[in-house]
C-alpha cells in the first residue's frame, strides 16, 4: 500500500509540474509573439514615418524641379535629387508612385532578405477628376458667374428649371435649390430672395418643416436640422436643405416627378454628386479633370447660359479641352513615349484647344489651375507579413505639408513572406 500510495504521489507530482512547464511554455511563446507583433508594429509605423517625410519633400518642392528633357543626364541628376522622378511625374502628370523602397537589406545564406520592410507612396492631387468644391460655389465666393455655374449644372444633368408638384403648385426649383444652399452656407439668418421671392430657408423654415411632418417630437430629435453657417464637410449634407430634401433625385438621381400618373410626363435627372466635392481648391485643375460635367460649367467654355443651345455648345468645347491634352504642344520639348501632355498655362491650352476647332473664352482662365497644391497620399509599410496603410489629403502653404484628413487602416498580420 505505501509503495502504492508513493508511485501516486509521483505520478500526481510529475502530472503537476508537467502542466506548470507547459504552461510556462505556452506563456513564453504567447509571450515572444506578442513581443514581435509590438516589434513589428512599431516598425511598420516607423516606415509610415518615413514615407510621410518622403511624401513631404516631393511635394513641397516638384514644381521647382526642371522640366523632362529627352537629353537630360537622369543619373547625374539622381544623384544630386534622389525623388526626381518623383517629382516631374507629379509635375507633368498629377500623380507620382515611388517605391516600394526596401529596407533593412540584409540576406540569410541563400540570398532572401531576412525580415525584409518596405514602404510605398503613392501621390496624386486630392480631387482627382477636377470636381466643384461646392463650399466656393455660393453668394460669398465672391464669384459674380456663381449662379451661372449651377444653371449649367442643373440643364446639363436635365433639372426642370420649373416644376409642377401636387402640394405648391408650380414652383422655381432652381431659385429654391441656390438659395437653400446660399442660407444653408452663409453666417446671416436673413432668408435669400431671387426675382424679389423668398427662395431660401433660414431656422425658421426648418421649424415649421418639422412641426408640418412631426418631426418635432423627441423621437425625431436626429432629424431635426438648421443651417450650418459654414461649409460642409460632406455634399450629402445637402439632403438636409429645402428643396434638396424634398426632392433628393436633384442629389442622386432618378425620376424627380414620381407622382405623375403618364410616364411621358415622368422627369428622369442625373444626381448633380458626380460633379460636386466638400473639399478642394476653387479652381478647377484643367490637366487632372475627365468631368464633362464639370468642364462645361466653367465660365468660357459656356457663353450665354440663356441660349438654348448653350450645353449643346460647351459640351463642344469641353470635348476639344479633353481632346487637346492628345495634341502635342508646340514650343517645348514633351515625352514623346506618353499618349497625353498637360496644359503648361492658359495660352498652351487655347492654342491646343483651336488646334482641336474649338475656341476657349479668356474668362476661362480665371477658374483654372495648372498644378496643384491640395494632394491625397497614400503611404503603405510592410513588415514580416504585417501591413499598415494611411490615406491622408493635404494641402502646401508656405513651403508646409497641412493635413485635413488622415485615415489609418487596421493592422493587419500575416505570414512571414521572402522578399528576393
């Protein structure tokens, strides 16, 4: 029985302390990895580190950098301006991608990099199709075509100037919608009136709004809205305004007039989001915008807005604007491997466009730009499977990158993979 008992004992105590050092074991392990994830994390922020300072230089100093020549000695320049490259990509054509950069270079016995990081950035301009930055398009942009702009919009994405509704009647919806935004962006509570009507809405009109459909109660507190008196971070704000909210196809599309009966009297509009933006320059970049949306609405490229044919007739010539970026200019020497050349200034872009068979207003130089200094960046580190993104939008003032939007993805983790 003792011998018995004692092999028990043992066997108990052998059980136990085998728990303890796996447990010890698995503790370390955890332990180690947990090591290694904070190890490689901050390694991965490190590299976004170093990828913002490179995103930095580029952009601060690219339109200093000398224009492509056929001859020009690449090497020698590199060596006084390693982000050369970079910088007349971004200079001729908007956008510039460098990277990935490898680091830490070090090679096991076979040649593979051992724990290889990388970081990749990619440059472009922060409104990328040239889209209207809507918070410049309002009474106190000091822009005397501002109104001329949204009738352009709104004929060219088939907004009945006049519409005929079950509740009041004929109404401008035009007026409405302009004014609406002017009162929704301005700092006064005075109501906007266009042709001697009141068209826009102050607080007040948000009150009775909601006391006529019983958004007043507290259930309804979310709804409830009045003018910001500022710009907007975001164009679906606009949902929210007089006009826009009660007949949000204006905004995204569809038929505007669904309780006609007849189909033929149905009006079916384009949403006007593809051609506005919250954020961006006041002028328009003529060498990044595709919109046609938005090229017709620059003042120059429309003549008289009253004239019936006045889109057919910007439309023309915003598809000459598009066509000249294909025409190669003349007087400077141009990549000859590259399909498009953007527009140097205003006179190389008349000249192209008469090249094309259309003519630009002068007036149009007033609302564009050649280059840009509001930018998005995209800065991606990589390490040991592991992988961190940040997409930011920034603008250079006094020879400073200022950010106004900057987005971190999660980190996610993977397997360790070779890099040759």
């Amino acid at each position: 029985m003792r011998r018995g008992s004692a092999l028990l004992m043992a066997l108990v105590t052998i059980a136990v302390l085998s728990i303890m050092v796996i447990s010890f074991v698995y503790e370390a392990r955890q332990q180690g990895g947990i090591n290694v994830y904070v190890r490689e994390r901050n390694r991965v922020m490190r590299l976004i580190e170093a990828g913002q300072a490179i995103a930095e230089i580029v952009m601060t100093s690219y339109s200093s950098a000398p224009e492509w020549s056929e001859d020009q000695d690449t090497e020698k320049l590199l060596e006084d301006d390693r982000w050369l490259l970079a910088k007349q990509d971004l200079k001729s054509a908007g956008q510039c991608t460098i990277g990935p950069i490898l680091l830490d270079e070090a090679r096991d016995e076979d040649g593979w990099f051992v724990n290889p990081a990388t970081v990749t950035v990619e440059i472009g301009s922060a409104n990328d199709d040239g889209r209207i930055n809507i918070n410049t398009l309002w009474k106190g942009a000091n822009d005397p075509k501002y109104m001329e702009r949204w009738w352009m919009i709104f004929k060219d994405h088939g907004i009945p100037e006049e519409l005929a509704t079950p509740k009041d009647g004929k109404i401008n919806l035009w007026n409405i919608l302009i004014a609406s935004w002017d009162d929704w962006r301005d700092e006064d509570d005075a109501v906007t009136n266009i042709e001697l009507e009141e068209a826009g809405a102050e607080a007040q009109w948000y009150e009775e709004y909601e006391a006529d459909n019983d958004l007043d109660r507290d259930e309804y507190r979310e709804y409830r809205r009045r003018p910001r008196n500022g710009p907007i971070p975001d164009i679906h704000e606009l949902e929210n305004l007089r006009g826009w909210r009660e007949y949000p196809q204006v905004l995204t599309g569809g038929v505007i007039n669904p309780w006609e009966d007849r189909k033929e009297d149905q009006i079916t509009v384009r949403g006007v989001s593809d051609v506005l933006t919250a954020d961006g320059p006041a002028k328009i970049n003529i060498n990044n915008c595709k919109n046609l949306g938005v090229l017709v609405t620059i003042p120059g490229i429309y003549e008289n807005v009253e004239d019936d044919d006045a889109l057919e007739v910007a439309q023309a010539v915003a598809q000459a604007v598009l066509a000249a970026k294909a025409i190669e200019p003349e007087g400077r020497e141009v990549d000859p491997t590259k399909s498009e050349w953007p527009f140097k200034d205003f006179e190389d872009l008349r000249a192209r466009v008469d090249e094309a068979d259309e003519d630009i207003g002068t007036e149009a130089g007033n609302y564009l730009q050649y280059t840009t200094d509001d930018f998005t960046i995209k800065i991606t580190g990589e390490s040991m499977g592991m992988t961190h993104t940040v997409e930011a939008k920034c603008y250079v003032k006094d020879g400073k990158v200022r950010y106004y939007k900057w987005c971190e993805n999660p980190i996610q983790s993977g397997s360790p993979a070779g890099v040759r």
